[in-house]
C-alpha cells in the first residue's frame, strides 16, 4: 500500500482515528483516496473516526479490494469459500 508494512505515525495528545487518516493521507496521497472507506481496527477492536489514540495502540487499516467470482471461468476452477 505504501511500500511497508508498518508505519509510525506522530500524533499529539487527543487525535482521533480521524486526525491520523488525515495524516496518512497528507504523508501517502496515493493512498488518501481509499481512507474514507477503510476499516480501522484499534488494539484489535473496530474503531470509530472519534475514538481517541493513545501512545502506543497499534492501528490497522483495512482497505476495501475490488474483485469478486468469475462465473466466465470453467466450472471446475469455481469455488467458494
């Protein structure tokens, strides 16, 4: 996405989910336009854009991807998950 899998973002005391994927974007603007959409998970649990950051929590970002089954392929490559 960015060129590495793990990022270190500083934020000062208080920022929300939001101020850091205003951040991202502001450093990754080829990645900014996918932000509005991704799911930001927290420590393990979903988050919300207010939920505020503390020093230290570890932040994922899941972006949505664009794909899906190809019912033109032969039966026999089907399958489903």
């Amino acid at each position: 996405m960015v060129g590495r899998a793990q990022l270190r973002v500083e934020l000062p005391a208080g920022a929300t989910v939001d101020d850091l994927l205003r951040r991202v974007g502001e450093t990754h603007p080829d990645v900014a336009s996918g932000l509005g959409s991704a799911l930001t998970v927290v420590d393990g649990s979903q988050a919300g854009s207010e939920r505020e950051l503390r020093d230290g929590e570890h932040v994922a970002l899941l972006l949505p991807v664009a794909g899906g089954q190809n019912f033109n392929a032969p039966r026999r490559y089907l399958r489903w998950l």
